[in-house]
C-alpha cells in the first residue's frame, strides 16, 4: 500500500500501549513497564498523530505543550517528539505527511510561534525547514588533571545532599528563578519536574540512583546538581564515572563550588556531561582545558511556524532595519519580504513590506539564527543567506547574535 492510502488521525490517550510499542521498534529499544508509565505521564494524546494500517499503528509524530526560552523572552513552542514510522512501511511518505500536517495544525491553532525538536537523524527534518539552532558541549573530563581555582565559599553557604524526587521545591525555585534569562530551557510543571527526574533502573545503565546536592545561604537555594555515578575499577585502583545530569547555578560563587563538588567525587577519575553549552564557563576556569575532553553535538532544532510573531517575539543585540526575502514551501503564508525593525532596546517589529529586500533567505535558516548561536553571516559564508545590499548581512548578524550561548538541557 502507497503511504497516501493510510489514514492519520488523532490519537487517542488509550493507545498509548500501541504507540510505545512502535516507537520501541523504530529506536530499537523495547520499554519496562516503568519506562512506559513515565513516558506516558507527559504523553498529549490531544496532539498525537497516528498512522493506522489495518487496526495497527505503523506511524506516530506528537508535540508537548511547553515553553521555551529565546533570547530575551520566553515564548510558547510546540516540544515535537515521538516522531517515527513502523520498519515495515518506510519509504512510502508517512513521515513527510505527519510533519507537514503538524506543522500546519500547529500554526492554524496560533498559539505557537516556534516549533523545536532534537533529532534523531539530522538529516530528516531539515527537510521540514529546521534549522540547527542550539549546539551542545559534551564533556569527558579527567578529573584527577583540571583543577579550579582556589576561593573562599560565601559567608554562610553551604551544599546539602537531597533526593532529587524530593527535593522538587527547591530546585523549581532555583530553576524558575533563572528559566527567563536561560536561552535553550524548556518550561517544567510538577509533572515535567517528576518526569525530568525519573529514575528508572532499567535506563541507569549500570550506574546508580540519581543524587543531588543543593547550594544554599541563608537566603535560601541559589543553585544545585544531579548526578549519578558508575562504579568501576582497574588494575591501578578506583576508576568510576560522574555522569552529570544537570548543574544549575545562580552565581559564580555557587558555579564553582558545585563543580568542585562534582570534580573531587572520592574514588572518581572522569566527570562526563552531556548538555553544556558551547561558552560554560567551567571551560574557563580550570587550569587545563584540554582534560576537559570537550566536543560539539547537535542540540536543538528550531522551526519558524508564525514569522512576523517570532521574529517580532525575541530581542536582538542591536538595532536593525533590514528587508528579509524569505521563502517557506510548505507554510506559504511566511513567504515575501518582511521587514524587520529592532530599536536601541532591542524590542522589534516584523512587518510586511514590498520594499527590496536585503537578505533573502528560507525559512530554515531563519531558525537556525533564531537562538543567537549561528550567526547569519556565516550561513551567508556558506551560500544559504544571499546579500542584496551591501553590509546588510553584518549589521543583521550582529542583532540576530546573543550575549550567551543557548544551553538545552534535557531531551524531550
């Protein structure tokens, strides 16, 4: 059967079985029944879109309801996820009908400007008009060779082990005290806080249960870590493994004492860290970066759903006035020229025009600059972004950049 004979509807909050067990077979990986409950504890079913041939479910694409922080705003953004389709119906155009239905659903229901995923080929939904927006840092540090600089601890400060299913209060506070100036993070109710933090034997993968420590002065919390720890030993004594899961600081003073923390964990000889961002400051403060064991991955993909919303929605580093040619094939009505105008300030307006463009563009990379960590001038090094007028490119890159790097820091 063509792919175009196989319906796609919603779903429904009673084929959650079905749907993991699909999404098991496409990630080959075959859930417990805890991995299961906690999946489904955030699962929408409202905005999940199945496939269906002969009463089975061979295709699945879905979004969370959440937040996301951009540069100088926090905006509702569709969180796509769930998305694959049955081995034995691929190649017959399900995929592309999911995404170009739930890009037009989401964008027909005018909530969300954005869309953002993280991929799992990257390669597939650049063909849906993503954009790399926000990289990460992955670090394997030998811990035994970096050292930070030495400081006192602040005046009546102190770091508190806590159980991080127990402690959802303090790291919340912590958390949304920071969310709005934090580019990359993602909104966190009660259940995403309760789903960020499971800990599921079956997903330890040898280590063991989650810890946390909390960074606090008399004025309450003003940072803390998770983490987990795999044992091991070798020939020369202890060799375990500090798997970092999130550290979060409000302070220079609380950043450094959790990554001391962290880095001096008895019987430890690596520290790994799978979501830091391409400026963490760690990388400059240990005396040597090398044993940081740093390299880039891919982090999280942005699509422009609601152009003039989105542009106009985040701030910019500098004041602008330039004419985008922007072509979407599939969301049509973000096609032509659009006029973007930034004050001193750094609030800005998008705006039809017919005016001649200065940069011309898709919509692609549009939201590959959208997070302020790929600068347009360097997509226009690369031939995605062509000048019309000249410096029009700098001036543009330069507002669309930021004074920090995004930072994702889970995967959804």
């Amino acid at each position: 059967m063509d792919g175009t004979g196989t319906p796609i509807r919603v779903g429904t909050a009673e084929e959650w079985d079905a749907i993991s067990d699909l999404l098991g077979s496409v990630f080959h990986h075959t859930m417990s029944p805890d991995e299961r409950d906690v999946e489904g504890s955030v699962f929408e079913p409202e905005r999940s879109l199945v496939a269906e041939d002969a009463g089975t479910v061979v295709g699945h694409a879905a979004a969370y309801t959440r937040e996301l922080t951009v540069p100088g705003a926090v905006l509702p953004a569709a969180h796509v996820t769930q998305v694959g389709v049955r081995p034995t119906h691929r190649r017959r155009g399900l995929l592309t009908r999911m995404m170009q239905r739930q890009l037009r659903e989401i964008a027909a229901a005018g909530r969300e400007p954005v869309a953002v995923l993280w991929a799992s080929e990257t390669k597939i939904y650049q063909r849906f008009g993503y954009g790399h927006a926000a990289p990460v840092l992955r670090m394997t540090v030998t811990t035994r060779e970096v050292r930070l600089p030495e400081s006192p601890p602040a005046a009546g400060s102190r770091l508190r082990m806590v159980r991080p299913l127990e402690a959802i209060p303090e790291l919340s506070k912590v958390y949304e005290q920071l969310r709005a100036t934090r580019t990359g993070w993602s909104s966190r109710d009660e259940r995403w806080w309760r789903f960020v933090l499971s800990d599921i034997e079956s997903q330890r993968q040898g280590a063991t249960a989650q810890y946390g420590v909390v960074h606090e002065t008399a004025d309450g919390p003003t940072g803390y870590a998770i983490w987990r720890v795999k044992g091991a030993w070798n020939d020369q004594g202890p060799d375990a493994e500090v798997r970092v899961r999130e550290v979060v600081a409000a302070d220079p003073a609380t950043y450094r004492a959790l990554w001391r923390f962290l880095l001096t964990i008895d019987l430890a000889r690596t520290a790994s860290v799978e979501f830091a961002s391409l400026d963490e400051p760690l990388q400059f403060l240990v005396d040597e970066p090398r044993r940081l064991g740093a390299t880039v991955g891919d982090g999280l993909w942005i699509r422009i759903v609601d152009l003039p919303r989105a542009l106009a929605a985040r701030s910019y580093a500098a004041p602008a006035d330039v004419v985008l040619d922007v072509t979407d094939s599939l969301l049509t009505e973000n096609s032509g020229r659009w006029r973007l105008t930034v004050d001193a300030s750094g609030s800005a307006t998008c705006t039809r025009t017919e005016d001649p463009p200065d940069l011309a563009c898709t919509v692609l990379e549009l939201g590959a600059a959208y997070l302020g960590a790929v600068p347009l001038a360097a997509l226009g090094a690369a031939g995605t972004v062509r000048e019309l007028t000249p410096d029009a490119l700098r001036k543009a890159s330069t507002a669309f950049g930021w004074h920090r790097m995004p930072n994702p820091t889970e995967v959804f």
